[in-house]
C-alpha cells in the first residue's frame, strides 16, 4: 500500500507523505550520511569472513546490520543463527552454543547440537556478547582462533566453518578497562568494527521510516491514515528518541490503532513526545528571582541536568555520551566528578 493526500482533501497546512523507497537492504531503511555510512562498510565486509563487531543503542537495528552482512554475503544461502547472549541464563548458554551430549547434565535427556554446529557453512550472530560470563569468554576465544570445540559432556572435536558477528549496546572498551570483559576477546571481535547509530543521529531518515511504518501497520491492522500534519513532523524530528527506532515504530503502531481520524495530528501524540516537545521549547528559567539567585549555581545545575540527561539517553555509556554533548571523554569525566554524577545502584 502506499501513501497517497489528495492536494483538495487537506486543510492548510498539511502535507502528504511523499514514498521513497530506499533500494539497499529492504529491512534498513535510510539515506542519511550516518546510515549510509553503514551501508558502506556493508558493501566491504560482506563477502569476507572477517569477525565483525556491531556497537550501538537498544533500538538501532544491530541484527539489521547483521542479516544484511550475512544475506548479502557470499554466505546468504546458509544458517543465519541469533544467540541472545543477554536472555539465555549462563549456566545454559555454553549449551546452547556448543550443544550437549545425552546424560551431559540434569535433563540433558538427548543429544544436542549447538548454535555454532547449526551455522555451519553460514554466520553466527552473538547479540549482546558483553553479558557472557568470563569463563565462557575463555571458551569463545578459543573457538574463533581454532573454528572446532567440544559438546558438553562429550569428548569428541567437532569442526565448523561459520563467521561469527557480535553484537552489544555497551562500551566494550570501557568494559575491558572495568575488567568485565576479556581484552583479547575484544581485539579478536573487533577486526570489522560498525557503529550503529541512534535515530536522534539520522533525523532526515523519520520521514522514510515513517512512511514505511505507517504503510506497514495500515495494511496489518486495517486502518487508513492519509497523511500526517506539519506539526507531527516537526515535533518527531525534535524528539531526541531515546528508544530509537524500535520507539518510532511502536509509536506508529500505536497512532495507527488510536488516531481520531485519517490524518495523524498532534492530538493523537503520545504523551512522551508532547513533553519533549515542551522541553525543546522551554527557557532554563521562567524568571529571575531578586534575592539568593547566582548564575554560576544555575548554570552548573542546568548542566548536570544535561550531563545526566545525555548519560540517561545513552545506557550510561561515557563514550556515546560525550559524543552526543560535543564533548571530550575526559572532559565528560572531569564534569562528571565535578558535579558529583554517577551511575544509580541497580535494584
């Protein structure tokens, strides 16, 4: 289905959705200089064997990135095999990679084999690597040096070609500098690096995406939206997205369903997206009081407000937040100390 506004059937200051496909990667939609970025090193990595490391936020599409790498390669016609290595308890993920023998352990009531058997010939993708335990870090290691490993339980070497592609919405850098992850585990992963960028980086490309969500949850959940108002737009494009594109299109989703009529108006906004758009346009202060007001105070407290705002926006990833502020690292630390931030205690 495509989009289309009938110039007579909009009041001033409306405007139709203008489709644009994109012919690169159907599922990774964008023409901005960020994403297209990608789709360069894409171009270049794809028909290689090369590990390749995929940074960036929740919501960003990383598994995109890596269904492109793998379909487009010289590899698409094999298994691409997802490991979630953030939703697989630890005790069991060594299974899952590596499969089991019967009577291995405690249910183990069958032979099993494990994600990198099943790739053979095609890619494994590890999503979130960062959460894996160290010992099995050991483990992964020496499998991408060697290409061959053990069941659990068994004895027997069992070889498998298959390209692995990781995945991790944390600083992995500052990770192996806390000593949470292994540093020639790190070095091993990162022969293609690929950054994955946040929606807030790429603003021109809501329009697309915003016209490929509309079209896609019209036809699946029989509506009809003819258009959105100028308003909308705006307001989409100064909201900072912290859920990114994952936010965007649920958000569709969820206007699709609920808006009042066949254009999209600010009125059928969810909340979230209406307070941002107060704060975008809000002074610091509203007045200035007479007594017991200093502007250094105030303006060392609106900028812990944005340091701690970036740090929220980013996962608290120093790297990604100094970049998102314009920023050095060691500034961002040093501002960090200085104000007294630090992360909150998970509960």
């Amino acid at each position: 289905m495509t989009i289309h506004v009938a110039a007579d059937a909009l009041p001033a200051k409306k405007s139709s959705l203008k489709p644009k496909t994109i012919p690169f990667y159907s599922n990774i939609i964008g023409k901005s200089p960020s994403i297209c970025k990608v789709f360069s090193l894409i171009e270049k990595v794809r028909d290689t064997d090369s590990t390749v490391l995929i940074q960036g936020e929740s919501g960003t599409g990383k598994e995109l990135i890596a269904q492109a790498l793998h379909h487009g390669g010289d590899r698409g016609g094999k298994p691409f095999v997802p490991v979630n290595c953030g939703a697989i308890p630890a005790e069991l993920l060594e299974s899952e990679l590596f499969g089991h023998e019967k009577g291995a352990f405690t249910h183990a009531i069958r032979t099993r084999i494990g994600r990198f058997e099943m790739a053979d010939g095609g890619t494994v993708f590890l999503d979130e690597i960062a959460e894996m335990s160290p010992v099995l870090q050991v483990k992964l290691l020496r499998v991408l040096q060697e290409k061959k490993f053990e069941r659990v339980g068994g004895s027997k070497t069992i070889s498998s070609d298959f390209r692995v592609i990781a995945a991790t919405n944390r600083d992995l850098a500052e990770e192996v500098r806390l000593g949470n992850f292994r540093e020639d585990l790190f070095y091993r992963i990162t022969v293609i690096p690929i950054e994955s960028p946040p929606l807030r980086a790429r603003k021109s490309d809501i329009p697309l995406l915003l016209e490929t969500f509309l079209e896609r949850f019209c036809a699946s959940k029989k509506r009809v939206i003819r258009g959105i108002d100028d308003d909308v737009m705006e307001c989409l494009k100064r909201y900072q997205w912290p859920g990114n594109v994952r936010e965007l299109e649920n958000m569709v989703e969820r206007m699709v369903i609920l808006a009042a009529g066949e254009i999209i108006t600010m009125e059928d906004l969810p909340p979230q997206l209406l307070s941002g758009q107060d704060q975008a346009v809000s002074p610091v202060v509203s007045d200035i009081p007479e007594d017991d007001f200093c502007l250094s105070d105030v303006v060392a407290d609106y900028e812990r407000k944005l340091i701690v705002r970036a740090l929220q926006q980013t996962g608290w990833v120093k790297n990604r937040a100094a970049k998102l502020l314009k920023v050095n690292r060691t500034t961002l630390l040093e501002k960090m100390k200085r104000h007294g931030v630090v992360k909150p205690a998970v509960r």
